[in-house]
C-alpha cells in the first residue's frame, strides 16, 4: 500500500471511529498463535524459543503482533499484510501478489514465502527474530477473509458500517469486532477460553479434517497461495448484503462467527506445520 492509500486507510478508519485497521486484531493474531503452540514438535518449540526476544517471555504468541506496531517503522512491511484481489472471489499470485507500485511478490502470501525461506536458510542475511516474528504474523492475516478482499475497497475498509451501535467497518468487523463480541458473550472476555474452545473443536468436530489443513504437496514453497485462495472465496461472502451503512448485528455475527473460529484454528495448525517443517533440521520443505 502506498502512503497515500495507507493514510486513507488511516483517515476512513479514523473516520469511522475505529482503530487503523491492522490485522486480525491482537486477539486473533495472540489465539492464531496459542493453537500453533500446541502443534509444534520438540525441536520446532526450542527453535522457536531460541529466537523469540526476551519480551516474549518465551511465548510465540507474546510476539504475533509486533509485525502490525513496525508497519510505520518498516514502511516497505505495509503491503505484506494483505493480497486484495478483483471481485471474481479468486486469488491469483501471478496477478494478484504485488504492492500499488506493481512490485512482484509484495503481499502477504509471497512474505510468507519470503519468511519461511529466510528461515530455512542458514545463510539468510535476514534477522531470524523478526522473521520469526513476521511468519508467525502473516500466517495469521492471509486466513482472515477480508485481508484476500476486493481491492476496490482497500479489503472492507471504506465499506462503513455499524457493527450493532458502534461504528466500524467491513474489515474491521473480521479483524476485531466478531472476536471480540464472542470474547464478551461466550468466554468471559478471556481469551484463553476461546483458544481452548477452538482447540478443542480442532481435536473433536473438526479432527478429520484438520490433517488436510496442514497437507501441501509443495516441494519448494509454502501453500500460503491456498490459503489466500480460501480467503478470497470466504470474502465473497462476507460482502454479500453488507452496503455502505448497513447496520451488521445477530444474523451476520452468527454467519460470521464459525467463520472466524475455523480461520484461526487453521491459521493455528498450519503455523506449526510450517514451523515444524523449518525446524526439523532437514531444511527441505517437502510436504508442509
Ligand atoms: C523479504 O524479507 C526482507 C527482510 O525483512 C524484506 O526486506 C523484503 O521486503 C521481504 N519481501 C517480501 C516479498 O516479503
Ligand atoms: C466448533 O465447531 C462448530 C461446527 O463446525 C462450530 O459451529 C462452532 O462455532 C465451533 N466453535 C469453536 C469455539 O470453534
């Protein structure tokens, strides 16, 4: 995203009384990583712990945030947080992964890539802390829907609504307002909670299918590509009936809410498999 179309995400999001849309809000990034906590093998938790800074206080999910406070700091980091993508619900890296500049590779499937390699490359100039730190990130935003959202309207962000009373917007809606109000409603704002909540639909409803997440026949890249490529259908319909002022409320909650539950479980799982791959020693990333 250039400056200009970063300050008008700023100033819509100012605007609508709602914090500049980041990412999956902190909430979402901190559970993404809880769950991928709880998937990684031996080696890939003491290589994980090895790098994390000493603020992490030797949890991952302490650091899956910090990618969102350096956006002003790294400008060049602002574009790898999403891969917004035409309205035909499809997400294509070829068209589709580069900044408003046309830079080639600068959305959050190719930093995933970028990331991961750096990672698995001993001989990588890039700081393994803050690569660490942006994967773990990154893995997070390309399963929120609306980060693979219609690049006309910055991902949702110009689409302002009201999310029952307050102020918001589309994107914003996704980031932050469903987790939040299910925090409120449904696990005594604990975050904790919800992250054994999901763990536990992970291990119970959702055990069949939760091997084919992590599968990726890819013997070069990661499957980031897939999982924009969900996104981007998941988006589609998150936009469905959702006009400038619409006022979003029970039914759209209770659509949107397994949505976001499914999202982080598979953000979670896949982190660690992406993890576990670096991590265990055989530097190839067969099958992620
Ligand atoms: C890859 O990582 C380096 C180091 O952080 C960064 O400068 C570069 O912009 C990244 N590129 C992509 C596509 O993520
Ligand atoms: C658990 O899975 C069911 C069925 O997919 C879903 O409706 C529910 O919202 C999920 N709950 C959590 C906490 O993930």
């Amino acid at each position: 995203m250039g400056l200009l179309l970063l300050l008008h995400v700023v100033l819509v999001a100012a605007a609508a009384g709602a914090p500049a849309a980041q990412a999956w809000g902190k909430e979402g990034h901190y559970m993404t990583c809880k769950i991928a906590d709880g998937f990684l093998t031996k080696e890939a938790t003491a290589g994980v712990k090895a790098l994390l800074p000493s603020s992490a206080n030797g949890e991952l999910a302490e650091v899956c945030s910090w990618a969102d406070s350096q956006r002003f700091r790294y400008r060049w980091s602002s574009p790898l947080h999403f891969a917004d993508t035409p309205e035909d619900c499809k997400f294509s890296y070829a068209r589709d992964c580069h900044d408003t500049k046309g830079n080639k590779d600068a959305c959050v499937v190719g930093a995933i890539n970028n990331y991961t390699a750096a990672l698995q490359d001993s001989s990588s100039p890039y700081d393994r802390t803050e690569s660490l730190m942006f994967l773990a990130h990154f893995v997070g935003d390309v399963h929120q829907p609306l980060h693979c959202g219609h690049v006309d309207d910055l991902g949702g962000n110009t689409i302002l609504v009201r999310w029952y009373r307050r102020k918001s917007n589309l994107h914003h809606v996704w980031d932050v307002d469903v987790i939040e109000q299910a925090m409120k409603d449904l696990y005594g704002k604990d975050q904790d909670a919800m992250v054994k909540a999901i763990q536990r639909n992970i291990t119970e409803d959702w055990s069949r299918e939760e091997k084919q997440w992590e599968a990726c026949r890819s013997k070069t890249k990661t499957c980031a590509d897939k999982y924009a490529q969900e996104s981007a259908a998941l988006a589609c319909d998150a936009y469905k009936g959702v006009k400038q002022d619409s006022t979003l409320g029970d039914e759209y909650y209770s659509e949107a809410l397994p949505v976001v539950e499914k999202r982080i479980a598979q953000g979670g799982v896949r982190l660690a498999a992406i993890l576990n791959r670096i991590f265990s020693g055989n530097g190839k990333l067969q099958s992620i």
